[in-house]
C-alpha cells in the first residue's frame, strides 16, 4: 500500500494531499529513512511522521484498502508519542 495512502485510511492524517505534503517536506520516515508519497509500506513497517507539536512513532499491523472510522487503530500501534515542551 502507498504510504499517503495509509497515512489517510488509517486516519493518522485528515487527508491524502497532507500525507503527500508531509512526505515531500520530509516529515515522514519509514523504517528510519525518509519516504516518498508513493513508498510502499507493510506489516512490520515502523513510521515516524512530524507534527508541529512533536512526533508520532508506530508499527503497522494492517494495511487494508477499507477501514471503518472507529477501526482505524487497528491499522497500528503506537510505539512513541512525543510532544514537543516549549
């Protein structure tokens, strides 16, 4: 599966053409080297994606085309969850 394409099913990102920016402005990592958009990701993958308040770590469980709303955490695990203390 592509990686914008998880980021946004998954519901980690609103939407696909944030994932996009995000990965074009190299806030997304994969496996601890920097992804492109169209990377493809799978189970096992560990992502790491930036956020202004800090940054998000996760291993990929499921990589499913279709999710409901409320089993989108089940495409993931959430390993750090950093925050930014300014």
């Amino acid at each position: 599966m592509r990686l914008d394409k998880f980021l946004k099913v998954s519901r980690i990102l609103k939407r696909r053409t944030i994932a996009n920016e995000a990965c074009q402005g190299g806030k997304v990592s994969v496996n601890g080297k920097p992804a492109k958009p169209g990377a493809q990701i799978k189970v096992g993958d560990r992502v790491s994606v930036g956020f202004a308040y800090g940054k998000l770590v996760f291993d990929v469980l499921d990589t499913r085309d279709n999710v409901k709303k409320e089993d989108a955490t089940t495409m993931y695990k959430i390993i750090d969850n950093e925050a930014k203390n300014d």
